[in-house]
C-alpha cells in the first residue's frame, strides 16, 4: 500500500466522493434564486473545487466565477469544460476571505458554498472577511446560499461517515472523523482517509486539518456582523419545501443569506 497526503491533490477521487449530488444540488440552487432572489443568470461559488457545479451551471447557460486555493483542482475544473462552457466561466486561484472582483461588484445574482467548505475558515476574522467580501459582490436582492454543519458543543462522542465511489476500474472508500469540539478554540479535528484500489494501484491518502465550529448562537452573531440577514433555512435534503422549523435539532443547515439593507457593515 502507497501512503499519500492532500486528497485535494487527487480531485478525480474526491469527486468519485463528492459528486454525486451536483444536478439535484443545481436544481436546488435555481429554485432558491426563483424563490429568494433575481432568478438572474451570474453565479459565483467560492471553493469551488474541481468544479462540478461549475461545470453544470454553465451547461444550464449560467454565467460562472469561481475560485478556489488549490490549483490541482482549478486544473480538474478547467479540463472539464468543453469551449463553449469556457466562454461562460471564470475560474480564479484564491482564498475565501482574500478573494475580490471588482468586475463583479454588485453583479453576482446567486452565490453559493456547500458541504460545510465554509468551515475552513479558520477565526472569527476570516469568516467575516468572507462573508463580507461576498455580501459587496451580490446585487441587492442577490442571495448567498451557505451550507454547513452547525457544532453540538455537548458531544461526547467522535463522528464518522463512510462514503464509496468509482473511478474506472478504481473503487474509492471515504472515512471522514471529526473529533471532540473544543469549545475554547471553536475548532474540531478532522481525518480523511480515501482508500483507492484498483489493478494498478493501493492508496491511502490521509488529510488532517481542523474545521471551526460555530453553533446557531454563533452563527447568527456573525451573519449580523458581516451585514447579512437569514432569509430562509434548509437542510442537506435540498426540500425546497421542508425548511428548518424552529428549535430543530437538525445540525446540517443551508442558509439563504441577503444583504441586509439595514446593515452598516
């Protein structure tokens, strides 16, 4: 067995994992621009990785800026447009709360972040730099959709999910665990393991790094310090028409965020 590091290094694989969603994700996200929105054709996704829901927006004949720090992954998503996709995307190397287009200042009519990417952002600073940052590229009525898990600071036990995909010939197994939350410094660690397999090779990429956490409280505090208000809630099940009720206890959230007229920030 060969023991590699960064699954972001291996987009093929972490899209064998993570890619399997895209269209409903896509519906989903052209629902809430309808619903929430302008309905408008500018899209952004902040990490967007090795671009699958670029890829499908621009098929839809959406408009696309994306950017994304790994250029592993921009390589992946660029590769995998065809030219007339290409002709409607922009795709940027750039960290979250550093990024800025000013081509696209109050022009973007969705963006969006899902699958708990958000939760990189690694202090208080960064993530509002982050939302801020996005909140100054969206029209007045545009919407950022944000996906992400909220923390049970009361846990007591580590979390595990298991996913498996294919490659080709490849068989691909995703364990992700994330470890006790610590409260103080409002992270948890995290380990992935891709397991892949197949008549050439046996790999082990392993990635640790830690997520900030954020509970509703925190969350809410933040949204407001960054000048944004919560227009609706969801959950990972993508039901335009199951928003999250008050005092759930879901912890997988998707926020509909718009700017809030009202806000100084």
């Amino acid at each position: 067995m060969e023991r590699r590091k960064e699954w972001y290094d291996h987009p093929e694989y972490y899209e064998a994992i993570f890619g399997t969603d895209t269209v409903r994700e896509a519906d989903f996200l052209q629902a809430l621009s309808q619903r929430y929105g302008t309905g408008g054709k500018q899209w952004l996704e902040p990490a967007c990785g090795a671009g699958r829901l670029v890829e499908e927006a621009a098929r839809r004949g959406l408009r696309v800026a994306g950017y994304d720090l790994s250029e592993a992954m921009l390589a992946h998503a660029r590769k995998r447009l065809t030219p007339a996709e290409r002709r409607r995307v922009k795709l940027s190397q750039a960290r979250m709360e550093d990024f800025f287009d000013p081509a696209l200042e109050g022009r973007v009519d969705l963006a969006h972040t899902l699958v708990s990417t958000f939760r990189y952002l690694d202090s208080e600073k960064a993530t509002v730099e982050h939302l801020v940052g996005t909140r100054r590229l969206l029209k007045p009525d545009g919407i950022y959709v944000l996906g992400f898990h909220l923390t049970d600071y009361t846990r007591s036990a580590p979390e595990h999910e298991r996913w498996v995909g294919q490659v080709g010939p490849d068989k691909v197994v995703c364990n992700t665990h994330e470890g006790l939350p610590q409260k103080r410094l409002r992270r948890s660690p995290m380990r992935n393991r891709l397991r892949v397999t197949g008549p050439d090779k046996d790999w082990l990429i392993e990635t640790t790094w830690f997520f900030r956490t954020h509970d509703e409280a925190q969350v809410k505090r933040m949204f407001r310090k960054a000048g944004l208000r919560v227009a609706a809630t969801f959950t990972f099940d993508y039901d335009l028409e199951a928003p999250v009720e008050r005092g759930s206890n879901r912890l997988d959230r998707v926020f509909v965020l718009k700017p809030d007229a009202s806000s100084t920030a």
